[in-house]
C-alpha cells in the first residue's frame, strides 16, 4: 500500500481535543464514508468531533453509520434540539427557569400524538475547534455557506487536506494525498492505521462501502494490490460488506413497474365451417344439406289449416257419357 508521511499529522492531530471534519457541496459516497469513518475513529479515541456539510445528506448515504449526526452549520456556539419527523406535532416551545436549572418546554398539538424523547437528536456547536480536516475539498469556496459563514475559524485554526488526488488551490501547506490511492476511504484506512487511532467495525464499514462503491466492487482498472489490502484491513477490524441490489438482481416481474402493460393481442377469428366436398346425388355422399334457419318449412299443420279440406281427397273425373 502506497504511504504518505502522516509523521506530522501525528503531531497536529494529538493535542487536539475537538476536531471538525468538512465536506464540500455534493460530496461523493466515498468522501462522506472516509470521513464518518475517521470521526468514529477519533471519537474512540477519545476526541470530540463535528461533521458537516453545505449540502443535506441524500437517501443513498442512509446506510452509513453515523449519517444522522451530519450537520449544515459550522462555526457557532449554538447547541441545536432537532425532533426528526416529529415538526408537525410541536405547537410551541418555551422554557422555564428553576432553582438555576433551565427547563425546555415543548408543547405538542391538541390533536398530535405524544412526542418521542428517543428520537431527539442534540447537535453540539464548534465554537471553537482545533484542527479542521478538510476531505475532498479542491478548493475552499467548495465549502459554500460553511465557508462564508466562519471564515475566521479558517483563518484561526490548522487546515488539513485529506483527498486521494491533490486539491486544485493550495489552501494549506499540510497535504495528505495519493493518486495511486483508488479512492479517499482508501486512503483514509491507511491513515488511521498508521496514526494507531481505535479503528471500530462501524468506520471500517464506512470505509470498505466506500471502497466498493468508488470501485464499482473492486472491479474498476484503478484499483492495485493496495486497495485489497485496505480491504483486508477493515475486514479484520469487523467490517461487513453492504451489497447494493438493483433491479437487475430480481427476475422478471418480482419488482412491481408503474409503467402500464401493453394490450393482449385479439384472439384470432374461429375457423369458417367445413364445407361438403360432394354435391347431393353424385359420389357417395348423398345426405341431403340442412337449409338455412330462414328457409326451414312451416309446419303442416300451419299448412292444413289454410288448404282447402278436398284438396286431399282423390281427384275424379266426371263428365258426360260418351255415346
């Protein structure tokens, strides 16, 4: 495996008590994988540490540990109460004061159900913040708001970079890159291996999912003996593989499709009925043909009762006698 001196990195990052991991705008699966995975790690260690992003997390980096806690601000004091899924119920929220002890007071909506004080989610402000770790960050106004919102944290604290291939702007003199790496969570295994930071089978999880995905499950032409050594690294420390499924993966027909089914073909006309080879009174078929339904004879009785009553009796001639 490729191994860049993080000798100094050493130096920066052990007397740092809170460390805040940046993410610019649009991050890749593999950039918000590498850094979930060194915040885990450096909180093993001991460390209070911050992630954010200008950008909210999309659904597709739901299945990383520790996405939740991915914030959009930087740089202030405040401390944040969220309720996930739970706005529509709060009617109002205020606060008390007693004995010194100060009271949140939410109060839900007459006809809400009762709020959930498991889901609440307590997002601790950097307001001050010793080292700041940018990964995959080409240059600083990739940052968008984070940026311009606490510029005097960049200017007051140490930047690292941490990004397999080096940053367009040269932001910061302490770089930590490697082209030969085939992705940052690549890169970032082998840095927490070789600072000897507490490596937990959620961040090697992180990491091996975005080695996976950045390779297209090691099947990419950038990939080199490295990369499997990574692997074998997160793997031995406990981390499981997240097998991505697509619709391809199912048979046909196990997936329900919203596209409308296209119309059955006609059933083709009955056969026309046989018609007799023979005529009646020449070769051996002498049946004689069934007429039609609308030639068919009237009854005889509708017959005699119009037919004179000596129409049936034998005719006879009569005449004078011939002399």
């Amino acid at each position: 495996m490729a191994k860049p001196d993080t000798s100094y990195l050493g130096t920066l990052m052990e007397p740092a008590r809170h460390v805040s991991i940046l993410l610019p705008q649009n991050p890749s699966f593999d950039a918000v994988a590498a850094a979930l995975g060194l915040k885990l790690s450096l909180e093993s260690s001991g460390k209070l540490v911050q992630v954010a992003c200008p950008d909210p997390m999309v659904v597709e980096f739901n299945r990383l540990v520790g996405v939740d806690s991915i914030t959009t601000t930087f740089g202030t004091r405040n401390l944040i109460i969220s309720f996930p899924d739970q706005t529509e119920a709060v009617d109002k929220v205020s606060y008390n004061l007693e004995n010194g002890e100060l009271q949140l007071v939410i109060t839900p909506k007459p006809q809400a159900p009762e709020l959930d004080h498991r889901r609440l989610k307590f997002i601790s402000g950097a307001g001050k913040t010793d080292l700041i770790v940018l990964v995959t960050v080409d240059q600083i106004t990739d940052l968008g708001s984070i940026y311009q919102d606490a510029k005097d944290h960049f200017q007051n604290t140490t930047l690292v970079s941490l990004s397999h291939k080096a940053p367009r702007e040269n932001y910061t003199l302490h770089q930590i890159h490697d082209p030969q790496s085939s992705s940052v969570s690549e890169l970032t295994t082998h840095v927490i291996d070789s600072l000897g930071l507490n490596l937990t089978g959620d961040a090697a999880s992180n990491m091996l999912a975005g080695i996976e995905k950045a390779t297209r499950n090691f099947q990419s032409p950038e990939i080199t003996s490295a990369t499997f050594e990574a692997a074998v690294i997160l793997m031995r420390r406990g981390a499981k593989r997240h097998i991505e499924l697509s619709a391809t993966d199912f048979p046909p027909g196990a997936i329900p499709s919203s596209l409308p089914l296209p119309p059955r073909p006609a059933p083709p006309p009955p056969p026309p009925p046989p018609q007799s080879s023979m005529q009646l009174g020449y070769g051996t078929d002498s049946a004689s043909p069934v007429p039609p339904a609308s030639e068919t004879k009237k009854p005889k009785t509708a017959e005699k009762k119009n037919t004179p009553p000596d129409w049936y009796e034998p005719k006879i001639y009569k005449g004078p006698i011939l002399q």
